[in-house]
C-alpha cells in the first residue's frame, strides 16, 4: 500500500510567514507607542519630576507653618509675636509706633 505524502504549498508557508511578521510588527509597534510604552514611560517619569518638586514646595511651606504653630504654642508663647498679634486683631498701637500704610510702600 503505496502512501504519499502532501507537501505543504509555498503560498501557506508564505502566508504563514507574513502573518507572524505582521503580528511582531503590531506588538512591536505597541512597545512604542502603547499606554504603557517607551514613550508613555518617559512621560512617566517626566511628570514623577514635576510631581517631586511640587512635593518638595510643598514640604518647606508645611514646615514654615509648622514652625508658625510652634510659635503659638501656650507652653512657648512668644510675647513679641503675642503683642504683634493683639495689635492686629484690635485695631491698637502706641503713641511711639512707627505705621507704615500700604500706599507708601513703592517697589
């Protein structure tokens, strides 16, 4: 009983071929250009800069009021920046201040 055996033609072979290379191309054009691809990564990164500069502004105006509550504290009360305080809130000075207004102050 004779068997023969079928060879595959050139065109499947080819189309085969052509198909995977179309493929690697779509997932390689993906790594580029993709959500989460180069490109987007260096995006990335650039707004983690910004980000942790912010954070750095932010932090030394956190620590500026920090060190402003400390000043209030009851137990470490400041006179200078009680009496400084009280002036502003009712209004009152003594007879030998020096007021500067605002209309005086020239850049």
């Amino acid at each position: 009983m004779p068997t023969r055996v079928k060879r595959p033609s050139i065109l499947v072979k080819l189309s085969i071929t052509v198909g995977l290379i179309a493929f690697q191309g779509y997932l390689g054009y993906h790594v580029v250009t993709g959500a989460f691809g180069i490109e987007s990564q260096r995006a990335m990164f650039d707004q983690i800069q910004i980000l942790e500069a912010q954070h750095a502004a932010l932090q030394t105006e956190i620590e500026s009021y920090e060190h402003r509550i400390a000043l209030l504290n009851p137990r470490k009360l400041d006179p200078d920046l009680l009496t400084e305080r009280a002036r502003a809130l009712l209004g009152l000075v003594h007879p030998d201040d020096v007021l500067v207004a605002p209309e005086a102050i020239v850049n």
